[in-house]
C-alpha cells in the first residue's frame, strides 16, 4: 500500500511522560548557551538568515494514531533523519530521538525521514512545538486497512488533525468542516486503528484527512468548531506526496 502524507494539527502536547515538552510560547524559539549534547552546525544558509540560537528537539515514534505525541520508547529512533528547513543536527537524533539544531529565523517546515519504508515521512509546519512525530509504516497499514481508507493516490496526502486547549487534548471538537480540503474527515475511535466518520472527536482531539491532494501554496484550511466554543481555521500550507504533515491548533 502506498505511503501516506498525514497532516496532523498538534496544538500541544499531552501529559504524557514520554512527550517532550513544547518550546516556550511567545516570541521566535529561545536561544541555549550550550551543554545540551555537543556542537550543532548550521547545515544550510537558508531559513531566514543567522539562527537564534540551539533548540532541543524529540522525534517521537508514535505508537497510536490517534496519540501522535505518546512515545514508543522502545523502538530506536536513531534511524530518522530530521530536518529544519535547510538544517540538520550535527548528531542525532539519539535512540530516544533527542537532538540539538540550530534555531531559524522565519518559519520552515520540519521534516522527519527514514531509509527502507521503516516510517512514513512526516512534515510538520514551525510553531514553538517542537516534537516531531513519525508514524511507523506497519503501524499507518493498519490503520488505513481496518478504517477501510482506499489506498492513496500519487499526488496525494492526509490531514490528522489534533485539537488543544494549553497543553490539554479537546474530545469536544465537533462539526469539523474543510476549506480546500476535499478529504472526508475520520474520528479516532476506542481502537487507535480504527477510525470512522461520525465524530466529535475522542479525548486526543484527533481528526485524520487521508487523500488530500498534494500543495505547497498558502490557503488550504480546516475550520474546527468546538462544542460551546467559537470557530477556528487552522492552516494548512504544505501537504507532501507520501509524507506526513503534523500541524498545530490551539483553541485558547
């Protein structure tokens, strides 16, 4: 089966013990004096120019879908190649998928990647979250498989959306709408490779787009509306052929 592009609106982080936690909001990404791991080179000129200083970064395995910030700390995240823009870390990612990269000035897309077909790549717009979530290719198999999603067209992606408030999933985000996004949105349901077409969402806040088709031009939005809550429209910029895109919402 082919590889899908999966667009994930990550919000924040969940409590979990295995997630790492977001940069601090506000602002571009803070600087590091140093003492995080080593030195970090600047693989490219691009991304804006000089960068604002070292950040620390996590690909993070995912082991559910519907949970794409929990961890699977037991498989070996060393083998994803990541990227920031035109940068790379000079060492990493680590066995549990820690690095250090230089911090642009501007807004790149991180890309997470691996040899082999072991993990579909993933994309995921800048914002202060910097955990990168890469889904393992048996694992996104399944899930296509057991939610009876048609396999995906060349020229074609997916949206997973995930929903926030702070740092807390939103299980209430119902009447989820597209702007430009021709896909038919799935709800996670109790079994993380199960998805099904009647929502709201479940406790994660997760939404999943497969086969949204392939653009790397401003415009393309989802439009969320929380029960109780007021609407918002979330971009969704870059979906790539095969690829993962992660993307983030926040509803405070």
């Amino acid at each position: 089966m082919k590889r899908a592009a999966l667009a994930l609106v990550l919000v924040a982080c969940s409590a979990s013990s295995n997630d790492f936690p977001p940069l601090a909001e506000g602002g571009g990404p803070p600087g590091s004096s140093g003492g995080g791991g080593g030195t970090v080179r600047d693989a490219g000129t691009g991304d804006g120019g000089a960068s604002g200083g070292l950040i620390q970064g996590r690909v993070c395995i995912v082991k559910d879908l519907s949970n794409p910030t929990v961890c699977d700390t037991t498989k070996d995240a060393s083998v994803v190649k990541v990227t920031l823009g035109t940068r790379m870390p000079a060492v990493g990612p680590d066995h549990d998928g820690v690095f250090m990269i230089a911090a642009p000035v501007g807004r790149p897309v991180w890309r997470a990647t691996s040899t082999g077909n072991i993990f579909v790549p993933s994309v995921m717009p800048w914002t202060t979250e910097t955990t990168i979530p890469i889904v393992p290719e048996l694992l996104f198999n399944d899930a296509t498989g057991m939610s009876g999603v048609a396999p995906i067209a060349a020229g074609q992606g997916s949206v997973v959306a995930r929903v926030v408030n702070g740092v807390s999933p939103v299980p209430a985000a119902t009447n989820l709408t597209s702007i430009g996004v021709t896909a038919v949105p799935l709800y996670a349901t109790n079994n993380g490779l199960v998805w099904t077409t009647t929502g709201p969402t479940l406790a994660s806040g997760a939404v999943w787009f497969p086969g949204v088709d392939v653009t790397s031009v401003p415009g393309r939005t989802i439009t969320l509306t929380p029960q109780g809550g007021a609407q918002v429209i979330t971009p969704v910029d870059v979906v790539e052929d095969q690829a993962i895109t992660f993307v983030t919402q926040d509803l405070r």
